[in-house]
C-alpha cells in the first residue's frame, strides 16, 4: 500500500482548507500557497506516473476495506495520465489569474485547489458512486468559478450551466441506482464482473441504464446534442477559468472511455456505445467547427474549439482500436493545452483593444502585436492540426488509426475537412485582430503573456517528445483493452 | 406495493420536468426539487422494499433492509440540499443582475 | 482521356476571341484573393446560420433536449434487448395507509404541478410531498432517512420562503400553448421511463454487498447502526466528499452575495403593506429557552448516531435549525451581538478535523480514513464505545452548522437591508429592481 495513490486528492482539499483559514492573510501570501500547491501537485503527478509506467495498476483500500465492499481508489496508467495533463495545466491559468484577476471575488484560491480535488478524485476512483460524489464536488467548485468576478452575461450562462447539470446530477443517481439494484455493486472492477456474468433478463435494463451512464458523461463531455451549454459558459467565464476548464469536458470523455473499456467491454453489455459515440463526435467536431467560423469574439472561438476538439477526442475513442484510443490520448493534452492558451491569449489581447475586448471587430493597433501575433500563429497551427507541430502528429495518429475501421471515408472527411475550417476561422480572426488595426495602440495591460506562452511552448514540448508519448499512450491504451487486469488488481488483492 | 412506488417516482419525476421546463428560476427550482424527491426515492427502492427492519443491528428482528441504498440516499439528500441552497441563491443573483426572474433574463438570447 | 484534352484545347483555342473579352470584362473578379474572401464570407454565413439554428432558445431549450437525448438512449438501451418488463421476485401487498399517503403525495405534487404560478401556494405544497417522502422512508426501514428528510426539508422550505421574498409571488402565464403540450409530453414521457426502470428492477432479485456489509459493522466498524457505519467508515471517502461540496456551495454562495443588491417587496400582491413587527414577543422569548434544549437534543444525536439512528449531519441540521430560529424570531442584530456571525473558521475547522481524522491513521501504517474504536469506562455515563468515527462524524456536524448558517445568515441579512427600502411602492415591477 502506497499513500501516492491518494497523495494528489490530499494535496488540494488540504491546500484548500488552509486557504479557507487563511483568507484574511495578505493575497500574496495566498497566491504563492496556492502556486505551491499546485507545483507540488506535479511533482506527485510525475512520481505516480513514473510509479504505474511499469504497466502495474496501484490501488489505494480507502478505511483499509476490501474491495468491493469499500472504496478503492485505483491508479492505472490512463488515471496518471490525467492527473498528471491535469497537473500540467492547473499552474498556468493560476499564474495567470494572481495577476489580480484572482481578487475580482472571494474565495477563488479555495475553489481552484478544491475543482482539482474533484478532477483528480474523478480520475482516481474505482468506485461509480464515489465518480458521482467527485463530480459533485468539481461541478460546484466550477459553480463558483464559472460566477466569479460576476457581470451580467456570467450570471446568464451561469445559472443556464448550474440548472443543466442539476438535471445531469439527477441522471447520474437514476442510472447508479439502476446498476446496484440490478448487480449489488458499486465497484466499477465487480460491476464489469457481474456485467459479463449477468443473467440475460436483466440486459433490458442494464443496457439502459448504461446508456443513461453515456448521456451524462456526454452532457459533461459536450458531445452533440448535449453541447449547447458549453459556448455559452466558457465564453462568459473568466479567462483563467475558462482556460482550466479546458481540461473539464476531458472528465466526461475520460469517463465514457474508462466505462466502454471497462464496463461495457463484454457480456450483455458488450459493444453498448458502438452505434452512438463515433456518429456523435462526429456531429460534435463539425457543429464546433461552425461554431468556431460563426464565433464574434475570440473567446467565444476558442470555447466553440473546445467543441471541436471533444468531437475529435471522442471519435479517436470511437473507433474503439487500441491505436484509435492511443492517437486520443496523445491528443488529449495537446488540445487541452493549446484550448487553454487561447482563452489566455484572447484575455491578453482583448485587454489591449479597450471597450472592444476581443471581439472580431477592427480595432487598435495592439502593443507588443508582434509578439502576440506571433503567439496566436503558434496556437493556431496547434489548434489546426498544420504540420509540424503536436495538432498534426494527433490527427495523423488519428487517421492512421481510422483507416482500419470501416467508418474510415467519414472520419477522413471530417477531420480534413474539420481542420481546414479550423484554418478558415482562425486565419479570419487572425487577421481582423492583427492586420484590420488602425488608429493609435492602447496602453499595454497588465494581463500577463507568460502563462499562456508557456502552455505553447507545453505543445511544442508534446511535438518535440511525440515518439516517446505516443509510445506512452500507446501502452496506455492497450492497458485499458486488457481490462482483467485492472479487474485482478482491484478485486485479486484479498482473499 | 412496489407498482404503487414506481408510480410515485414516475408521477413525481413528470412533476419535476415538467416544472424544471419552465420559463421562470423558481418554478424551475421547486421542479428540480420535486425531481430530487424523486430520484432520492427511486435510489433507495433500489434496496427493495423492506418493511419493519432498520439496519441497525441487535433489535432482534430476522433480517435487516439493505444498508447500502439508504447511505447513498443520504448522501444524495445533503448534496441536494447543497445544490438547491445554491441554485435558489442564483436565481435571487440572477433576478438582481439581469433584471427579471425569467431563465434567460429580460433580454432574451 | 487524351483525345479528350486535345478536343477541349481545339475547342478552347478556337472559342479564343469571346474568351479573351469576356475575361476583359470580368477578368477582375477571378482575383483569387477576392474568390477566397467570397468563399470565406459564404463559409461564415453559413456557419452563423447552422449555429444559430442549433444554439438558439435559451435554458428551456437545453433541458428539454437533455431529457429527450435521455429518453431517446434509455430506450434504445431497452429495445435491443428481449428482457420481459416484469421480472419473477414475489410482491409485497399494498394497504390501505400507505395508498392514502401515495395518494396524498400524487394530489399535492400534481396540485404543485398545476398551481405552480402561485408560487407560495405550490411551494407549501412541495413541502407536503417532501414530508410524505420521509413517512415513506419511516415505513420501509429507513429511520436515518427519515430523520435526515425531514430535517433537510425544514431548512430547504425556510430557504426557499425567505428567497421567495425577493422574488415575484406569482409567475406570468407566458408558455404558449404547443410549448406546454410539448413539455408536458416530454415530461410524461421522462416519468414513464423512469416508473418502468424502477419497476424493473424492483420486480427482480439480486445478491448485494449489503449482507457483508451488515455482517462487517459491529466486529469491524464498531458501530450497531449500519447506514451510519456504512457514512463514516466503510463509504466515508464519500462523505468526505460531500461535506466538501457542502463547504463549497456555502462559499460559493457568499461570494456570490457578498456584493448583491436586492430590495424585496414591502406589500403584497393586493398592494397592502407588510407587517412591520419582526419579531413576535412570544416566538422570541420561546425560542430563546428552547435553543438550550436543540443544541442538547443535537449534541444527543450526535453522539448517539454510531448505534442508533442520528449522526452528523442530522445533528448539524437541528443546530443550524435552532440557530436559524434565533434570527427568525429575535432579528439579525440581536443574535450578531451574540453569535459570531462568520461561519468561515467553522467550515474550515470542521473540514479540517474530518480531514485530520483520516490522516490520523497514516501514522498507524494504515490507509486514509481507516477507522479505530474502542470502550471506555465513563464514570457517571457508564461503558461508552469511542470511535475514530465519531471525530469524523464532530467534522461532519460542523462543515453542516457552519456552510447552513453562513447561507441562511446571508440572506437574512439582505432581508434587514431591504426592510430598508420603502414599504409599498406605486410600480410593483420598480421595487424589485436593484
């Protein structure tokens, strides 16, 4: 028993109880606790990966149970990377927003450290209820986010969001409910035992509390139809939030992964999203694309490309072949970090541009508009998917995997066809941003380039180190399609 | 006896909906409010019913209810109760801000 | 193929001289950079129209596709499969008390329903389905549901009253008719669908890891209420979670009021003006002996909650009702003088011991929240059993006092500012407004 495996969910309720005693203490010395905590998350996310790359899969018996009677939390190698792509991204919009942004309302510190708890905790368990209560915590935490600094249109998207997911929470219960009252079990290892085993007259409504399971990951996950909450938040939030929150819709596609390759990987559940998930990323990545084009402020663009980029995630996973899951989770950092550089960039440059902020509309000429230009050049390549950088290994990656499934006309068309709309929108944005300026520049904010610089430079590092990560997800993958392994290191280490 | 649950939990889940799909926050907070009864009720019927044997151990009776469904529930009661204290504290925001209690404020997207 | 190119170049060379002129008339409109823009401005408006098409409407329109996407997988879910609706478990009969309770449920949840524009009327009727729900949860064995139920239901309804207060009494009859036939049907559609699974399951067997869990309590949680057990030891990862979220929504919401400004209304909706007299002599005085007794009756539960039904978080909820009815009945200013009014450190503290009680284990080698008991001769008390538990269970108890308080004090104190404001303005609509 290692306390590693729980380490990453003790650090930010702990970190966040502090800040919680704290909150009268001088923002200084809050934001380099808050920083601190958040650089030691990664330190812990790298001990974990390094400590499950050997293909062993650590669990943690909460309150010394066995599974499947308690709570165990479980850290494969799917679960360290993800906390550890969480870990990579939390420090940035932090550094970010400590610039002031972080004083616009209470207690953001606090909320910050307590959503990566529930992110980390959503990763890390092995238990559906617990999955439930962690999503709880990380959807209030983003509540709270989503609100902060307040203004009318946050309040709007807010409320929209909060009710949404209320709605989602409720359908959460009904379809846990459904699979304990039909195998006694919470354990996710014990109900994909119980699945495969399971007597044929409860398939009926197993298969449709499963498929409920789906619509709330995908309402999390912003799959179409369930993804008009998305645009509407993001683009409100607050830049930093928005840019943490990048990693958020990832939750809902980690979880409908981790439940097709467990869960619903054989027995009479065997196939359950094969007919639905690759058809909807699909529509999602194309109705993100439009929006992306149809977007009238840079925000709002890079929140529609969040969109798009869960429709290319999950058509990655869609195709449900080891080398479609590893090409999605090559994929899934890089468009997190490249998502949330833009919200940071957009923050930066609609600083710049006075009461126009960062809508598509000729404006100022920008100061330091060679240096951000030259950023959002380097984000639009990643978020296009151009050669040379990470955006292209992903997508060919991806290609290369859906040649071999019998979707592969329609996956080539819209991902191609995908990426040069992303090229259209972005080169339209690019130039009335930087080439339609007249008049004299504003004054120079006091947003930070930094963070967002840094994220880039996060996605040249995913180019420059793509052999060995794609090997990673690679390995990853091919974990999560043996999964009487996980099964074994859950529910095998007591007699 | 479980037909007349089952149907509890339909007509309260319709109620719900129904409220949760209307145009004002607090119609749409009791309905969300009805829709938790309903899911906190169907949640605990997923132990079965059992009448007249409390988990609680030495009262002498030959069996006891299963426990499980009855901590989730209560679980699910409190983080209720935390989502209906914020989104009702929400709609008062929201009411002050966007100058109507409609959903999506006076002007309409 | 070649044949084919030549007779295109003859054709070409020969149609040369209208060629040529018509590229002078319109040569300057195949400037590939303008055919480009064309294109990109025809790519845009296309997206805003398929994105306006799918994006509008407002929060009604996100629900209501979410609860048809629902719909549409449950059943499909279903109907691949040849599972029979009923399954083989033998029934319990129905009698007669409990199909008057439905009864009442069904009248006063469908009344809610129909009535919900009055908005007063419809949330006392809530609260009546809400109390039905904890009988149902007396009747089959649930008494720490019940407990919970009607504890959480007292503190929602206060909630929602004193919102209610700043908000229009009644809802404008706005729904055209298609929209309410259309939710009306996804509405009933949503409660069939539901009503089905929950018959499904029910009229089937299962073998669940209750048993064990039963068995398991005493011996190894130490505790003879297993649904108490079950919060604070063998599930107690989950509760940590959720008095998390507790703490959160209480954060969140007093970031979110810290800066709000609202006026409630000073007459009701016949224009007459409100009482002015806050706080009744006799509902002072009384709740002021009684509040001893709530907190000893809560501090009782608290303990008691390990073997009998209680606990927690039912014994934080008596607190904070206690407390609550201190504000009601006495006024804000009065308790402030008497109670510290930031309920931060509370949560903070209460979180903290929960936390310290499952790092508390790391030291005996064991993993987080592993529990320890033992007994202990009290003099005067007797033999009483102490549980690591029970530290968890004091954090419990706090995070809920502190995260119900520093909700309910909130907005409480928008209620004193707002007595502020002028009783009975002429324009109703003007003295909501900020």
């Amino acid at each position: 028993m290692s306390h590693l495996v729980i380490a990453p969910l003790i650090l930010p309720l702990v970190a966040g109880i502090l800040l919680l005693f704290l909150r009268d203490v001088a923002i200084a010395w809050r934001r380099a606790l808050a920083l601190g905590a958040t650089l030691a998350q990664f330190g812990l996310a790298v001990l974990l990966a390094v400590a499950v790359n050997d293909g062993t899969i650590l669990t943690y018996a909460l309150g010394d149970w066995p599974a499947p009677y308690g709570i165990v939390l479980v850290a494969d190698r799917l679960a360290a990377w993800m906390v550890l792509v969480t870990a990579l991204l939390a420090p940035f919009p932090l550094l970010h927003a400590c610039r002031g942004q972080d004083e616009a309302g209470r207690h953001f510190h606090v909320l910050y450290q307590w959503q990566l708890f529930g992110l980390n905790g959503a990763f890390l368990t092995g238990d559906l209820f617990n999955l439930f209560v962690f999503f709880e915590v990380l959807l209030l935490a983003s509540y709270g986010l989503v609100l902060h600094g307040g203004g009318r249109a946050r309040i709007r998207a807010g409320l929209h969001y909060v009710v949404v997911n209320l709605a989602g929470s409720a359908l959460f219960l009904i379809a846990v409910g459904t699979l304990y009252g039909l195998f006694g079990t919470l354990n996710m290892a014990d109900l994909a035992l119980r699945m495969a085993a399971a007597d044929p007259d409860l398939a009926g409504p197993a298969r449709a509390a499963g498929l409920l399971l789906f619509a709330v990951f995908a309402l999390k996950a912003a799959l179409l139809p369930l993804y008009l909450w998305l645009p509407r938040t993001y683009a409100a939030a607050a830049a930093p939030v928005a840019a943490l929150f990048a990693i958020m819709t990832k939750v809902g596609a980690y979880a409908i992964l981790r439940t097709a390759t467990l869960m619903f990987a054989g027995g009479s559940l065997g196939g359950l999203l094969d007919a639905w998930l690759l058809p909807l990323a699909l529509a999602t990545l194309l109705a993100g694309l439009f929006g992306a084009l149809a977007a009238r402020s840079l925000g709002e663009q890079a929140a529609w490309l969040v969109v798009a980029s869960v429709g290319t995630l999950l058509t990655a996973f869609g195709l449900g072949s080891a080398a479609g899951i590893a090409a999605g989770l090559y994929y899934l950092p890089h468009s997190t970090f490249a998502a949330a550089a833009l919200f940071l960039l957009a923050d930066r440059i609609g600083s710049g541009r006075g009461a126009l902020a960062d809508r598509f509309e000729p404006g100022p000429a920008l100061a330091g508009a060679g240096w951000l230009g030259g950023l959002f050049f380097v984000a639009a390549i990643l978020l296009t998917g151009m050669p040379p950088l990470s955006g292209f290994v992903g997508k060919f990656l991806l290609l290369r995997a859906a040649l071999a499934h019998p979707a592969w006309p329609w996956v080539l068309a819209a991902v191609l066809g995908g990426g040069l709309l992303a090229l259209v929108a972005l080169a339209r944005s690019g130039s009335l941003l930087f080439f339609r300026a007249a008049g004299a520049p504003a004054p120079a904010a006091a947003v930070p380039v930094a963070p967002a610089a840094a994220l880039l430079a996060l996605g040249l590092v995913l180019t420059v180190a793509a052999g060995p990560l794609s090997d990673l997800a690679a390995a990853a993958a091919g974990q999560l399609l043996a999964p009487q392994d996980y099964i074994a290191a859950v529910l095998g280490s007591h007699p | 006896m479980e037909a007349l649950i089952a149907g509890l939990i339909g007509l309260l889940t319709a109620c719900g909906v129904y409220l949760a799909l209307r145009g004002r926050t607090f119609p749409v907070v009791l309905g969300l409010t009805l829709l938790s009864y309903a899911v906190n009720l169907f949640l605990f019927a997923m132990g079965r019913l059992t009448v007249g044997r409390p988990p609680v151990i030495g009262t002498g009776l030959p069996g006891y209810a299963d426990p499980v469904p009855q901590a989730l529930v209560l679980t699910a009661i409190v983080i209720g109760f935390a989502m209906t204290a914020f989104v009702i504290m929400l709609a008062l925001k929201a009411r002050a801000e966007l100058g109507s209690d409609h959903v999506d404020g006076a002007e309409r997207p | 193929m070649s044949l084919v190119a030549l007779a295109g170049g003859v054709l070409l060379y020969a149609g040369r001289r209208p060629l040529y002129a018509w590229f002078d008339r319109h040569g300057d409109r195949l400037d590939a950079r303008r055919l480009y823009n064309h294109l990109v401005d025809g790519l845009h408006d296309l997206a805003g129209a398929v994105t306006r098409g799918l994006d509008g409407g407002g929060l009604q329109r996100l629900v209501a596709v979410f609860v048809a996407t629902a719909l549409v997988l449950g059943l499909a879910g279903w109907l691949g499969t040849d599972s029979p609706l009923t399954g083989p478990r033998a029934r319990l009969p129905a009698d007669g008390v409990s199909l008057l309770a439905a009864v009442a449920m069904a009248v006063a949840a469908v009344a809610a329903t129909v009535l919900h524009r009055r908005r007063f009327t419809a949330l006392v009727l809530v609260g009546a389905v809400g109390l039905v729900v904890a009988l149902a949860f007396v009747k089959f064995s649930a008494p720490d549901l019940a407990l919970t139920q009607l504890s959480v239901e007292v503190v929602t309804i206060i909630l929602l009253l004193l919102a209610l207060y700043f908000l229009p009494q009644v809802s404008p009859a706005e729904s055209a008719l298609g929209r309410r036939g259309r939710d009306l049907a996804l509405a009933g559609l949503a409660g069939l669908g539901v009503a089905a699974l929950a018959w499904a399951v029910l009229t089937r067997p299962y073998t669940g890891i209750g048993d064990w869990l039963v068995a398991h309590s005493v011996p190894g949680g130490g505790g003879h209420n297993v649904v108490n057990v079950i919060l604070v030891d063998f599930r107690g990862f989950d509760t940590l979670g959720e008095i998390t979220v507790l703490a959160l929504a209480g954060l969140a919401v007093y970031a979110m009021l810290e800066r709000l400004d609202i006026s409630g209304q000073g007459c009701d909706d016949g224009g007459r003006a409100w009482d002015s007299d806050m706080h009744p002599v006799i509902m002072a005085s009384l709740t002021r002996l009684l509040l001893p007794l709530a907190l000893l009756v809560s501090v009782f539960i608290l303990l008691r909650g390990h073997n009998l039904p209680g606990g927690g978080f039912i014994a934080g909820l008596v607190t904070a009702v206690a407390l609550i009815m201190q504000y009601l009945a006495n006024g804000v200013a009065w308790t402030h003088a008497r109670l510290p009014a930031n309920m931060q450190p509370v949560i903070a503290t209460g979180l903290a011991v929960a936390t310290a009680t499952g790092l508390a284990s790391w030291a005996f080698g064991r993993p987080f929240l592993t529990s320890a008991f033992g007994h202990l001769d009290w003099p005067l008390v007797g033999e009483f059993e102490l549980a690591s538990a029970m530290a968890f269970d004091l954090g419990v108890y706090l995070v809920v006092v502190g995260a119900t308080l520093l909700i309910l004090i909130n907005l409480g104190r928008l209620h004193d500012a707002s007595h502020a404001a002028p009783p009975c303005a002429d324009d109703k609509e003007a003295a909501w407004k900020p």
